[in-house]
C-alpha cells in the first residue's frame, strides 16, 4: 500500500488540483479544526517515529517545545545525503503537496513562526519546482496568510544547501541555515529548547518521510495507522534498494515485512542468479550484516526498529546496499571511508583525523601493500572515534570499518596473505571534488 | 555591483524569508555563481557587501560546500557519483571510460573548455547507475553508448550558442 508514494498510482499528483481531488489538504483543514495540543496527541498516539534513521517518536519529539515561547520553527530536513537513500527525493517530486501539508500540520500543531524546508544543494531542480508547488499552495489559500480560513498564517520556505552531507544531521542543518558553515552544534541547549533550535527559538527537525505520513494520519487516525506494520514500528517505511539486486529501486512497504520478501518478492533477488554476502540495511553508515548466501535464515529478519536492533545492526533510514558473493568488503570498507573522510566536517578532531588516516591505512591494504597489523590499526583507530564525537558522524565513520574487520576478516587479511597476488585496481581515487 | 543592480528584486525577495540577511549568503552564492560561472573573488566581495558579512566569513563558506566551485569550470560541469552504492552498479569503470573519452584527469576540463569531469560522493540516484549531475541537472542509468550521444549533443548546443 501507497501512503507516501501515491504518485505512482494517481498520475500528476504533485499538480494541487490533482492532489486536491484526491483528499489533500483535508488533513491540514481536520488539524486546523483541532487545538494544537489535540494535534500533537494524535500523532503521539499513531506511534510514527522518525524515518530520517533515529526513529525517535514523531508526537514525543513534537511535545518538547515550549508553548509560551513567541517565536517557533519547523525545518524539514530533505538533505537526503546518506550513500544509498534516494526516498525523499521521489517523495518531493511525485507527492510534494502531502510534504508540505505534513509540515504545515506541524507547524500548526507547535504554533511555529515558520517553516523552513531544507534541500541539499543537488536537489536544484526539485528545489526549484517545490517553490512552484508552495506557491501554487499560497494562490489557493492553502499556505501563508490565513490558512483555509482558519485565522492561522504560516510561511513555508525551501533553502537549498550546497553539497555536505554533514548538514543532514540537525544542528549543523541550523548553522547552514543560518548562513553558517554546516558544522554541528554542542548540545544541550537541544533544538526544541530556547537557545538550541533556529536563530535560538525552539525548532522541530522532521525527516520528508516523516512528515509526509501526517496527513494520512490526520485523516485516517492513529489506530489505522498502528494497524499497519509491528507494535514498535507503525506504519509503512520507504525501503531504497541499490547495489546487487535485478530491480533497483523505492518500495514502500508495511515495517515489519522480511528483508528476505522485501529482496526477492520486490527487488527481483540478486543479479545475474548469484548468491548473497553481505547487506549494508542503512547506507554507509549502520553496521554491515553478513549473510551466507541466498539461504541464509538472517533474510527472515523484519525489517523493523526492534527487530534489526536485536540482529545487530539497526533500521535506520532503510538504505538497503545489497552485495553479492564476488564483492570484495574491504574495498566496500575503503568505498565507505572515502566518504566519510570527504565529509567530515572538521569540527571534532577524532572524527577529522581518524577519518583520515582510516582512509589512509584503507587504502594501503586495497594496494596490497599493508601488514597484517593493520587490520588491527583500522579496528583501534575507529573504536578510538566511537563516542568521542559532537555528532554521530564520527560513530558512523567507524562502523563500516568495525564491523567488516569483525564480520568480513578474510576480505581483509586476503589482501596481506597473498603478497605476491596482483595489485586489486584500487577503489582509491584522488580526492572527490571540493576537498 | 552588478548582482544588486541586476537581480535587486531577487535579493529582496531573498532576504523577505529570512530573519537573519547573514541567511542569504547560500543563496548569493549560488546567484554568483550562476552570474559568473564559478564563486570569483569579485563574487566572493559582492556577497559579502549584500549580506553584510566580512569577505572572509563569506569564503570560508565557499570553501566548505562543495558545490561552490572555487575556480573556473568548463561549459558543462560533469559530476559523476563514484561513492558505494553507485560503484556497485559499475559507476568507476565509467567514470574511467569518461575521462578516457574526454581525455582528461580526475577534476580536469577539456582543451575546448568545455567539459570538467570529476567523482562526487552519493547524490541520492543510487537505483539510477551508474549517474552524474550535469551543471546540477541529473543524468540517469548511463552507459558509455547513451553518453557519448549526450556529449554530442552539448557540443552541438554550445556551437549553436556561439
């Protein structure tokens, strides 16, 4: 079932005369008949978490900030940078009004000043085509000045960044907003308290996804929400599949569902007949899991927050990265440190530094040029991050190379065993652009 | 000030989001870029004059986004994601076949100035590979065959334009 991408059932959605056909903006004019505080509860109760990877509960986070504070925000974080995640994007452009009503029943829902909806740099032309969106919005009465009649105004706005991936995580998606280079922010004061949000007011951060469940959620209720997917994870969830799989793509899908149907009923199973080895379930950034081969009773995990915890990893935005038997993971090990060491942000030296001789030492094992003690360099330079950072983009450096090193050790020490063997072409390239 | 005079409306209309004129400079970057082809020292002191800001905080702001380019590019700037996800849909033997193509290095532009080519990090098309942002417009589920007809077709454009 389509709650967020409906747009591939119903053609031109993102035109507001066509979404306004099919039920949008009733859940905007249901919470506007609603006090703020009633909204909130809703969607407390429909228990929707955060699909931007914390999964923190939607109304929970909502409820933190101060009513008698004067000014308040709502940002929409579509940085959408996370290797393997390409969800919002089909989102802002198949199902835009459903975004932007999801934001402005938030918004309502705090008595925010404004929202603010915050798209990476790249997003240029989807970027530009929300601004045509929003105002086809405002002509119709649906956004700014007197919402649908209801007294109540509310600008949206897009800003768009300017390629970091760090921007992303919350704090730092304010500093950028605020002109500020995207680096993230001490906490406490947290971004729902006075001083820690936006230009210091009190600001909720939601994820598209998110957002865009609130309608529906408005209409429908929360106990037709809850009917969908497990106990702790309500709903459906946009799993991106990339990698190894016949059919790439978006699937939405109740939470819960196996990553086994989710891989071979939806995503055609692996290419080319071959077996399974390994799954990145959350971008680059989550621990690996190893799987041995197509068999393998870890597909029947479900895909839901409590039960990817329990097997060891987490569910976090739903990048789905599949690789098959022939992937050497050393090279996905040094593919994820490349990037992590791009974009890093500087701020916190564990992170600045460790990304970097990570990426070093990586590199010399792809080159077969490394000592056995390096593996073990790798695993202590990354547990030496872990905890040790600002924000979780220093954690997130060191999983992949924690976890493959523990999970994948054969990958690894193949390329120091054989030192004769010819030197694998290396995944190292010079420094991306801008670095 | 050939921005204000040439984009005043724009500016304002900017700012009219903002609270803060220290939240335009993103914007303004990307305006000077688009006026001047790449974020010149010109450009760098014109935003700072429009957004009140030393020239100094302006380019530190520069340098940290990526897509701010510090230096003159070709006519089309050609960004082709190499990061994991990509990569495992066979983005780097393109990437390599590009560059053989076109003749250039990593980050280098063609003789003809009309083409840079460089590898960037996930640009959220993953199910689309091997892709590349086009002066930022998305080109999707490439192979060399499709791209050598989109390389003749820019060339045919940028003579057209001349």
């Amino acid at each position: 079932m389509n709650i967020l991408l409906r747009g591939r059932d119903i053609p031109d959605l993102h035109k507001l005369d066509v979404y306004l056909k099919h039920g949008g903006y009733e859940g905007l004019k249901k919470a506007l008949s609603m006090k703020p505080a009633e909204v909130i509860e809703l969607v407390k109760a429909s228990g929707l978490r955060g699909r931007g990877g914390a999964g923190f509960p939607t109304g929970l986070k909502w409820s933190f900030i101060p009513q008698n504070e004067p000014v308040k925000y709502v940002t929409v974080n579509c940085d959408e940078s996370e290797t393997g995640t390409f969800k919002d994007r089909e989102i802002i452009e198949t199902n835009p009004h459903q975004l932007i009503e999801g934001a402005l029943i938030c918004a309502y829902a705090i008595q925010a000043t404004a929202v603010y909806i915050y798209l990476r740099g790249e997003f240029w032309d989807q970027g530009h085509a929300l601004d045509g969106y929003i105002e086809e919005a405002r002509k119709a009465g649906l956004v700014f000045d007197n919402i649908a009649g209801s007294g109540w105004s509310c600008p949206v706005y897009t800003h768009l960044g300017a390629g970091a991936y760090i921007c992303g995580e919350e704090t730092a998606l304010l500093e950028s907003l605020e002109g500020k280079m995207g680096q993230p922010r001490v906490r406490p004061p947290f971004p729902a308290n006075k001083g820690g949000g936006l230009y210091g007011e009190p600001t909720v951060i939601n994820n598209v996804e998110t957002l865009t469940n609130v309608p529906w959620i408005m209409v429908q209720g929360a106990e037709e929400y809850k009917k969908i997917g497990t106990e702790q994870s309500a709903g459906t969830k946009i799993f991106c599949v990339s990698g190894h799989v016949e059919k790439p793509g978006n699937y939405e899908l109740p939470l819960g569902i196996t990553m086994r149907e989710l891989l071979y009923t939806h995503a055609g199973g692996i290419r080319g007949g071959k077996q399974i080895k390994a799954i990145l379930p959350s971008g680059g950034s989550g621990p690996i899991m190893r799987v041995n081969g197509n068999d393998d009773a870890i597909l029947d995990t479900k895909l839901s927050y409590e039960d990817m915890a329990k097997a060891g990893s987490i569910l976090g935005s739903a990048s789905i990265i599949v690789m098959d038997e022939d992937t050497d993971i050393a090279w996905v090990a040094t593919k994820a440190i490349q990037f992590f060491k791009h974009e890093s942000c500087g701020k916190c030296t564990p992170c600045r530094e460790g990304t970097y001789w990570l990426e070093k030492v990586c590199e010399r094992i792809m080159a077969n040029e490394a000592q056995l003690s390096d593996i073990d360099l790798v695993s202590n330079i990354a547990k030496n991050m872990q905890g040790m950072t600002l924000c979780a983009l220093g954690d997130f450096a060191a999983n992949p190379i924690i976890h493959t090193v523990k999970l994948f050790p054969e990958d690894f020490k193949k390329h120091i065993a054989q030192p004769s063997a010819p030197a694998v072409k290396k995944a190292a390239q010079p420094a991306p652009a801008g670095d | 000030m050939a921005l204000t005079e040439k984009y005043g409306e724009l500016i304002q209309k900017t700012f009219a989001k903002y609270p803060d004129k220290r939240s335009a400079v993103m914007p303004m970057l990307h305006l000077a870029q688009q006026e001047y082809g790449w974020v010149s020292p010109e450009g760098i002191q014109e935003v700072a004059e429009i957004c009140e800001m030393d020239p100094t905080q302006v380019k530190s702001i520069a340098g940290f986004y990526t897509m701010y380019s510090e230096s003159p590019k070709g006519k089309y700037w050609l960004q082709v994601c190499t990061d994991l996800a990509c990569a495992l849909g066979g983005a780097d033997k393109f990437y390599e076949d590009l560059k053989a193509e076109l003749g250039v290095e990593d980050g280098g532009t063609t003789e003809d100035g009309l083409f840079t080519v460089e590898h960037v990090m996930c640009l959220a098309a993953c199910d689309k590979a091997p892709m590349l942002q086009c002066n930022f417009h998305f080109e999707e589920k490439l192979d060399m065959e499709k791209m050598r007809k989109r390389l003749a077709e820019w060339r045919a454009e940028a003579a057209k334009a001349k």
